[in-house]
C-alpha cells in the first residue's frame, strides 16, 4: 500500500473524528462537548470532500456547523443552570454501558471484516456535477427525486410552525 | 486505494461513541449532542457506500442530503421542547423531569 496524499488526510481526519467524537461524550462541561461536536462534524465535512463529494461537504458545514451550533450554543446559554455542569454518574452502570458499546463495536467490525465487499469505485475523486445533481432532484422519473425533495420542504414547514407553537409564552392560557 | 472498511471502522467508532453518549448522560442537551453524532456516522455510511460499491448511482448522496436536512428540523423542534421545559421546571436534567402537567 503505498502512502498518497489521499492516505495521509484520511488518516487525519480518521484519527481527528476519533478523538473528537470520544471527547464529545467524555468531557463534564456541556460547552466543551459541543465545541468538540463542532470539530467532529468539520472533520466529517472533510471526509465528504475526501469522497469527492463537495456538495454534500458544503451543505454539511453550512447546514450543521453554521446552522445547528449556533442552536446548540445559544441554547446551552439559555438553558444552563448553576449545577449542571457536574454530571455524576454511578460507576457501575457507566461500565455496563461501557460493556454494552464496547461489545456492539465488536460485533459490527467482526460483520464488517466477515463480509466480501465488492469494492468496485475507485478513490479517484470524480466530483458529482451540480448539473446532473439539480435534474435529479427536480426530475420524477426514475432516478428522480422530486416527492422526497417536496416532502422535505413540508416537513420543514411544519417544524417551524411546531417550533414556534412550542417555543411561545403561554401567557394567554392563564 | 483507501479500503471500505477504514472508513466504516471511523463511523462505527463515531457510532459508539454517540450511543456510549446517549446512555450516560443526563443533560438532555447533551443527549441531543450524541443524537448527532450518531446521525453523522449514518451520513458517512451512505455517501461511502454510495462512493466505493456503486459509483454510477447517486442514491446515497440523496439519502445523505435529505438526513442533513431531517437532522436539522429534529434539532430545531427538540430544542423548543427543551427550552419549554426549562421554562417550566428550570432544569433539563432528565432525572428531574418526572411528572408531566397534567
């Protein structure tokens, strides 16, 4: 196996998400866990652009990192109290569950190593145009992707109305 | 030539990690953090599949888009939701969180 450029930055960004994902559940502090989340999700977005997938990559740092992050930390500063910082956690069931996710990695990388893959898709990066991408999703023919694409716009509409149904003062209630 | 199994070996562990989360945590904030984590390990596993086991069809790439955007929605509502209940009780400790309203 020789050693590319593209070996070298996945195994950065391999060892970058392994770190910060593991840091995101371990750390005490809340804020810490989403300033890690952020560095997990910039690192996922690079392994987007790895696959060539540029598109996905930008709407992945736009959508999560610019969009979600400030929802997150906007909400840890409304929403954190004076003794939330500490977590306690009963040991015994720490490692239970330390158990328990430690045997379902195992078992998923035993499937993973067991299974053929028939790996036909070479990592040469032939970036998916942003051509074929717009007729796909716009298109109702067989490939097309049109009823999800309006289901989603729906969908989106009616978590904004929920949200604001659930988010106001109920100060007319009373 | 990065095999198949590097990229799935960096989700599983994302994976776990998110469920190793979900369990010991009692901030429900924190929660939702290992919530996206999770959701960030199956984008990965369906822009790969998609990239190394059938690079002619754009399938997964569709299903990674539309999990963004879904991903995005569930935020945005379970956070309304966590800032109703702090209004409520203030606290969003889940063990605290033991009676409904009526």
């Amino acid at each position: 196996m020789e050693i590319t450029i593209q070996t070298v930055v996945f195994l950065f960004l391999a060892l970058f998400i392994t770190l910060t994902s593991v840091l995101t559940v371990t750390t005490q502090r809340i804020v810490r866990s989403a300033t890690y989340l952020l560095f997990t999700l910039f690192a996922t977005a690079g392994i987007y652009f790895l696959l060539g997938y540029t598109f996905l990559g930008s709407v992945q740092m736009i959508v999560y990192a610019g969009g979600i992050m400030v929802l997150y930390v906007f909400s840890i500063l409304l929403t954190s109290g004076r003794s939330d910082n500490v977590e306690r956690i009963k040991n015994s069931r720490m490692f239970a569950v330390l158990a328990a996710v430690l045997g379902g990695a195992a078992i998923l990388l035993f499937i993973y190593s067991k299974y053929q893959f028939l790996q036909v898709g070479d990592n040469k990066v032939t970036e998916v145009t942003i051509q074929s991408l717009g007729t796909n999703l716009m298109s109702s023919n067989k490939y097309g992707y049109l009823l999800p694409f309006e289901a989603i716009s729906v969908f989106l509409l009616a978590c904004i109305v929920g949200g604001i149904v659930i988010a106001q003062k109920e100060e007319d209630k009373k | 030539m990065i095999s198949i199994i590097c990229y799935l070996i960096v989700s599983t562990i994302m994976l776990c990690a998110g469920i190793y989360g979900f369990f010991t945590r009692h901030n429900l904030l924190a929660m939702l953090i290992s919530v996206e984590l999770m959701l960030n390990a199956t984008d990965i596993n369906f822009a790969v599949f998609n990239r190394l086991l059938y690079p002619n069809g754009q399938e997964g790439y569709f299903f990674a888009l539309f999990s963004i955007a879904i991903s995005a929605a569930e935020t945005a509502i379970a956070i309304a939701i966590m800032i109703n209940i702090y209004r409520n009780i203030r606290s969003i400790q889940v063990d605290k969180i033991n009676k409904m309203k009526w």
